[in-house]
C-alpha cells in the first residue's frame, strides 16, 4: 500500500441475525464503489468486521485513553 496514502477503516456492524444479508451487500456491493470514491481522494478504506476478540480491543483502548 502506498504510504501517502491515509487509510480510514470502515467498521460494518451487524448485531442481529437477521442483519447479514444487509452487511454482506455492503461488503460485496457497495464496498467496491467506495474504493473508487477513496482512491480519488487519495485515501485507502479498509472493511472491517467485528469479532469478539476485537470488541476486547477496542473496549480496552478506550479505557486507555481515558
């Protein structure tokens, strides 16, 4: 990846069962038009996905910064 590039991490939630469709079509659909849109702007986007373990991450990230 090009280091001048800043990169912005899109967090797609999806809390209930019935929600993954939706999620997937974002991911598989409307992900691929957004790289566009960054790559014109000189910005890199990266999918994100939640799990547990980086649930624990970002909850103890926050407590550090605070």
């Amino acid at each position: 990846m090009n280091s001048s590039l800043k990169t912005v991490r899109v967090f797609i939630s999806s809390t209930f069962r019935d929600m993954h469709a939706e999620r997937d079509h974002l991911i598989q659909d409307q992900y691929r038009e957004r790289l566009v849109v960054t790559h014109e702007a000189s910005t890199a986007a990266e999918p994100r996905r939640q799990t547990r373990r980086s649930t624990g991450r970002a909850k103890s990230a926050a407590r550090r910064s605070t």
